[in-house]
C-alpha cells in the first residue's frame, strides 16, 4: 500500500545492449546497476545509463508492462 513499482530501461552507450527490468526503488537499483553489485547481464556487458522508466501502483500491472517491452522491437 503506497508503494510504487518502476519498469526501466538501462544501456551501456547509444545504439548499445538494452537491459529491461522491474524494482520498487529506482535509486537503489540504478546504485546496485552502477556499482555491479551482482554479477550477471548488467554487469557483463557494463550496463547502467537509464534511458527510460515508467511507474506503477500495481506491481502486476509493472511486470505485465515489463513482458511487454520485453516482446517488442528493439
């Protein structure tokens, strides 16, 4: 109750790998992103400009949003 979900985009450069997820805190996520605090996608290929995001009330209706985006051109 209260809370608010984000669906982001962030990339390493223009034209660059693209790395589409959900949190519930666009600044700790953004941090842990910048700062390759778990090895994986993000980290492997330095991903870690934001270049889009959405909020949401409902985290149902963020990750529907984030499967969307995730099923689009990129």
């Amino acid at each position: 109750m209260g809370n608010t979900y984000y669906v982001y985009i962030i990339t390493n450069r223009h034209n660059g790998t693209l790395y589409t997820g959900v949190t519930n805190s666009m600044e700790r996520r953004i941090w842990q992103h910048k700062n390759k605090a778990f090895a994986g996608f993000s980290a492997k290929y330095e991903l870690h400009l934001l270049v889009y995001f959405e909020s949401f009330r409902d985290i149902t209706n963020a990750i529907a949003r984030e499967k969307q985006l995730k099923a689009g051109s990129r």
